[in-house]
C-alpha cells in the first residue's frame, strides 16, 4: 500500500466533487474554487494575447466551457488511478495474469468512468470491486451533471444577447431610448417596454449569479452585449428618475423596478472578481434632450443627483471595460 497515493487521489476527487458540485448546483456559490481561477486566467490570457479583439474574445466563453468539463473530467480520471495505483496488486489484466501497470490503470479507470468496464483488466477483491463501482458512479454523475451545467449556460446566453438586442434596438445610448419614447407631450407607451427589460434584466441577473461564467461571454457585435446593455438601460432609467421633471416621467414605480434589477445585476459583479472602475464615466447630455424638446431639469440639478450614484456609476463602467468595451459604447 502506497499512502501518498492514496491520499493524493482521494484529495483530487474531493476537490473536483467539490468544484463541480459547487459550480453547477450551488445557486449563491458562483463558480467553484478551481474552475472560477481557470475562468479568469483564461479570459484575462486571452485579453493580453489578442490585444482585446473581439473575434477573439469572442471563443473565450466556449472555450472556457470545453475547458471546465475536460478539468472534471480529468481530475477525476486522475483520483481514480490514483488511488487504484496505491495498492499494486489492485487490477490485474484478465489475458495475462499480470498486475496493471500506470498505463493500464490509467486505461481501466477512463472506461470504468463511463462503463462497466471492457474486460481487459479486472479489480481484485471486494474493496477495488466496489471502488471500480464509485468510479463509474462518479464518472456517469458528475460528467452528466457537467453536461447539464452546459447546456443550461448556453440558454442563458440567449437570453441575454436577446435582452441586449431590445435594449439597443431602442437605442445605443442612453440618451437615444429617452429620446425614442418621448411622444411629443410624454412618455406614453415606454412603461410597458421598460417594464418587460425589468423582468428580462432580473432574469439575467440571477443567471450570472448562478453562473459568473457568463460574464465572460463576449459578443462580436455591441449591440448583442449585455456588458454594453445593462449600463445602457440603467443610464436611461437615470436620466428619466433625475433627468426629467417628475411631472413629465414615466410611472415612478416601473423606473424604480428596473433600476432595481440593474442593481441586482451589478451585485454579481463580485462573484466574477471585477472591481469598479477607479474612475467615473461621463455623465449623459442633457442638451440631446432639449434638442428634441424634452423637458429637463438644470444641469447642476443634475449633477448633483449624480454625486449620489458615483459608486454605481463606477460599477457600470467597470462591467463596460470588463468586457473590453467602451463607455459610452456608441457616439452618435
């Protein structure tokens, strides 16, 4: 019996057990330990390498995906023949009598993870008997389970390049949805759009919550990025909360809803270690409302509203630069 083996192999299949269990069904757990630096050294690799190109950029959530599975499924595979490997005589080749060797643990384990085994080599004595049954147990679980996992951020990433589009396709700045709803005499109609880019945006929070992963989904295209979207959207319902006189604002309570929601999204910010910005994004303009003679409260009015959002200001430039965009993301 080889100890250091033995604790070495059940060390990693403790670990990956813990990983994937605290990735995949621990809502409020973010990524896990192991999987969430292997997220981060990727994205931020692949940022230096390819100097921000946003085709690039563009494979790193997939690629983090393909990656995070094959780690399971390797520290798994690893354990396993660990802990076979500590007791030589643990598996013996059925054609020839002989004890395993590393290559042959190796190759009994990886078809044990994912069968009952092909006969080449069997467990000798009841206790490698039932550990050939975790092993499989652990394999068809948990690689299904990692399966699962990615099958369910693939939706999510439609729901939110789908929430980014309906924002943008309002407008590209924040500016622009405020000046897209004014009717001539108010704000008439824009309650329900603002209301249902609420219920999507607390969706989409919740999902990043749930998987930090999503943070590193990087679209091509502006206008299907979330990381644009959300700053965009929260702007707007800024400028329509402090901007615009009361009088002339949408129902108070759907502007409320939705800023709450963007404030539930900027909260899962710390489970994918970004940090805000350390400087403040420029305040909208005002003057592009006046232009389409949309009532406005003074500038230093204003401005000092926004003395109060300074932090969450910050907070939204930081998803912006996070996701290696700029802040506004569109000039018009």
């Amino acid at each position: 019996m080889n100890p250091f083996y033995l604790v070495a192999g059940i060390g990693i299949l403790v670990a990956a057990i813990v990983d994937i269990i605290w990735t995949t069904l621990w809502v409020d757990g973010g990524s896990g330990p192991i999987s969430g630096r292997l997220t981060t050294a990727v994205w931020h690799g692949l940022r230096i390498g390819s100097g921000d190109r946003d085709r690039v950029l563009s494979i790193a959530g997939p690629l983090i995906l393909i990656l995070t599975l094959a780690m399971w499924i390797g520290l798994i595979w690893l354990g396993w023949t660990l802990v076979f490997a500590s007791y030589p005589a643990s598996l013996i080749s059925t054609r020839t009598g002989a004890v395993a060797d590393w290559s042959g643990r190796f190759y009994y384990v990886a078809y044990t993870m994912f069968t009952d085994g092909n006969g080449d080599y069997s467990p000798l004595g009841d206790v490698w008997e039932i550990a050939s049954s975790f092993t499989t147990a652990t394999g068809m679980a948990f690689v299904t389970l990692g399966v699962s996992y990615i099958l369910t951020v693939l939706g999510a990433v439609s729901d939110k390049r789908s929430f980014a589009s309906t924002v943008t396709g309002l407008g590209e700045r924040s500016e622009s949805i405020v000046r897209t709803g004014w009717t001539g005499e108010d704000f008439q109609g824009l309650d329900l759009a603002l209301e249902s880019l609420a219920t999507e945006l607390s969706l989409l929070a919740e999902q990043h919550k749930s998987y930090p992963i999503l943070h590193y989904y990087h679209s091509e295209q502006a206008d299907r990025a979330s990381a644009v979207a959300v700053p965009i959207f929260d702007e707007a319902l800024m400028l329509l909360r402090y901007g615009v006189p009361d009088e002339h604002s949408p129902d108070p309570a759907v502007v409320e809803s939705g800023r709450s929601s963007a404030q539930s999204y900027l909260e899962t910010l710390d489970t994918a270690f970004i940090e805000p910005a350390p400087s403040v994004p420029r305040a909208p303009d005002l003057e592009r409302l006046r232009d389409d003679d949309i009532p406005a409260v003074s500038d230093d009015a204003f401005a000092e509203a926004l003395t109060d959002l300074t932090d969450r200001r910050r907070r939204l430039l930081a998803v912006v630069e996070a996701d290696a965009w700029e802040w506004p993301p569109v000039e018009e």
